[in-house]
C-alpha cells in the first residue's frame, strides 16, 4: 500500500507522484480515470467493493477491469467513516479521487451513494491524510430537479466547506449514453428522437479525454478549488445530428421517429400520484421524470442570467470525437456494454 515517504510528499510541493485513493474504480468513468492517473506515475489505490461471486478470487483476476499496477482495496463506502478509516491502517494518501455513483439513479440509491457513502469516504479519507480531493459530478447538478442531482449538490457543498482543496468536475454527456441506438440503426430501424430532435444539445466527453482531465486536476493547481463543467471537442450536438451521422455512416436514408415528450409528462404525473400513495411507485416515478430530463435539457453550461444553455460557454477538452467513437462500435473495434445505454433502449438514462 502506499504510504506518505520521503518521496510523496504534498500535492502543493510540485511532486509529481503521488498516492491517490480511487474509489467508482470500477465504473465506465472510474477506469479512464485509473489509467490515466497510473499513466501520470501516481501509486494509484482503488477502494472497491467485492461482489459475491468474485469471493475467493484474487484481487487482480476478480477486477480484470483493473490494470495490475494499482492496489486493489475491499471495502464497503457504506459503512462508518471510522470503519474505512480503520481497514486502511497505517496507510496514508495525498489525494482521493472519486467516481463513485449510484447505478440506479433512484431517490434511496442516490442519497445513500451519492451523497452519505461519499461522505463516509472523505472523513475517512481526511483521517488518512489527503490534501485534496477530485470529484466526478455531473453538469446537469446546475439545474437540480432530480433526486440524484440533490444528492450530488449536497455532496459538493460538503466537499467545498470540508476544509481540503478540491476539483469538482462537471462533465457533459458521456460517449456510452449517446451510443444505445446506434445497433438498431445498423438493422434498418429509424432512430428515434423527441419532438424534432433539437430540443437539446451536448458536447459529448470521451472517457480517455475525461480520465485524462480527472488526472490533471490531481497537480493542476490552476484547477484547484474550483467547479469545472467540461465538455468534449468541437461544436455542441442535437440527437437529430447524431442520427444523421448513423445513417450516412451505415449507407442508410435518414429514417426518424419522433417520441412526444408528453408521454414522459403523463408518466411522470401518474407515476408520482401512485408514489405518492404506494411507496412501490417511487423509484418509476424517479425514472419518468429522469427520462423527461434528459429529453428536454441541454448538458451544456446553464448560463444562470438568461437559464438558456450556452454552447460556445462550455468548456472543451481533449481531441476524441463522437463521429469517429461510433466508426469505431460500427466496424467493430469499439463495444460498449448494454447496461451503458441511453434513454431510449432501456427507458431510463444514464446520469449527466
Ligand atoms: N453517463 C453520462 O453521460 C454522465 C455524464 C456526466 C456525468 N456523469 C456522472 O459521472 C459519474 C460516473 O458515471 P459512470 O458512468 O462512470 O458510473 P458507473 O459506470 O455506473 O460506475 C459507478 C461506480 O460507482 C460504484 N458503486 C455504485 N454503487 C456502489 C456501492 N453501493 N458500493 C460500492 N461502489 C458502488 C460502482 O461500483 P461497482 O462496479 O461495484 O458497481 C462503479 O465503480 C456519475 O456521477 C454520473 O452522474 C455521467
């Protein structure tokens, strides 16, 4: 394990290799940002939680995700902070870095995630010595409506009074969460929008570029102590756009079928009047009014005067391209799994 020595001191003494706690290792986010701050010669920990059916295994071959070169840590971040603290040791850390985020999105999931087991980790982590801490947010928390964004702002001011310096990184959409049609349209399905498919726009965030940007705001001072909201290259895109680009790409005439929002408004309402009676309904109410989100917000910087969103306003960064992410899941070289999906192939949306 990685310890304070002569030779990781402060993040503020300009040394460049340092000992990092990971905890979200795991996640689509959490890898690309592993590889990355192991890329930049940090002695990476990655605080996990180990599945039931990987009990017994080693820990490098239970999380083949992880490269062999960081050191794998069981542990549960729902437990007390004093707990965490106490499975460390002796072990100390300069920095944690944290992608940890409910998978579900729902109310219990996201207070319980987003919120108290990243809290849990910060005390302890503070306990353990870090100066600085990066978080993975969401640009979307700038315009809270969902249980999910609550729990992540209250998370960020927890980070931002805590004493520490700190990154709080709020990227745009995800590759993964604008590829779920990109199968159906290579079966000669049109490609569904809602409304006319312009009523948002994003500037979509490789996870390299992303891992690679998390990574810098671990030395970076001049991103230290500020809110970051980061988009991909290029100019801001309309789903209708990335439709097109599918069907020139597969050879096909454009085909759209277009979704009315107000099927989102109706099962918001129903679905959060029976909530409101069965407690049973309240995580499909979450998820209605998620879907409903995502297809009528930008993930653009909101600009807080006028709450339009405003493309040329979001940050930009790194070189990767959606264009060129979907060339690469068309002929094969690229794969993202089911369970990364968008709004319409599993009626629910990633987080933003
Ligand atoms: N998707 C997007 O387009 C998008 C855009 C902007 C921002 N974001 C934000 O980026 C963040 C990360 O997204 P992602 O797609 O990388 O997430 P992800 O792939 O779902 O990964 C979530 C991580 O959190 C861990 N985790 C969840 N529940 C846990 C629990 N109970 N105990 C221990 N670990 C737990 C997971 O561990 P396991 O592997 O053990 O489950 C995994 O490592 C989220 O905050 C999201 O809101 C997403």
């Amino acid at each position: 394990m990685p310890t304070n020595n002569a030779t990781s001191t402060s993040i503020h003494t300009n040394t460049k290799t340092l000992s990092v706690l990971v905890i979200g290792a795991t996640g689509t986010a959490g890898q690309a940002t592993v590889s990355a701050l192991l890329d930049a010669g940090h002695n990476v920990t990655c605080l996990i939680r180990q599945k039931p059916t990987l009990a017994g295994a080693s820990p490098q071959s239970a999380n083949f995700q992880l490269p062999d070169t960081v050191k794998i840590h069981y542990g549960d971040v729902t437990t007390t902070s004093s707990t965490i603290q106490a499975s460390f040791g002796t072990n100390r850390f300069d920095v944690l870095v944290s992608c940890l985020a409910s998978r579900t999105g729902v109310k219990s999931d996201a207070w319980a995630i987003d919120h108290q087991a990243q809290s849990n980790v910060l005390q302890a982590a503070r306990a353990l010595g870090i100066e600085h801490m990066v978080l993975l947010s969401a640009i979307c928390v700038q315009k809270p409506l969902l249980a999910f964004q609550h729990a992540k702002l209250a998370f960020e001011k927890e980070v931002i009074n805590s004493g520490i310096s700190y990154s709080i990184v709020r990227p745009t959409a995800f590759f993964k969460s604008l590829s779920g049609q990109v199968k159906r349209v290579e079966r000669g399905k049109p490609y569904l929008i809602f409304g006319d498919g312009k009523l948002t726009a994003c500037k979509p965030i490789s996870d390299s570029d992303l891992g690679a940007y998390m990574a810098r705001c671990v030395t970076d001072s001049t991103l230290h102590n500020k809110i970051l909201p980061i988009g991909g290259p290029g100019s801001a895109i309309t789903p209708y756009q990335q439709g097109e680009w599918l069907f020139e790409m597969t050879g096909q005439t454009p085909r759209f079928r277009s979704v009315p929002v107000v099927m989102f408004n109706v099962a918001a309402t129903i679905l959060g009047f029976l909530a409101r009676i069965n407690k049973r309904f309240e995580s499909k109410a979450e998820l209605a009014k998620i879907g409903r989100y995502y297809a009528t917000e930008s993930m653009l910087l909101l600009d807080q005067k006028t709450n339009q969103y405003d493309a040329e306003s979001t940050p930009s960064t790194g070189t990767d391209t959606l264009k060129d992410f979907y060339k690469a899941l068309l002929d094969g070289t690229q794969t993202v799994s089911q369970a990364d999906h968008a709004v319409f192939d599993k009626n629910q949306s990633d987080q933003a």
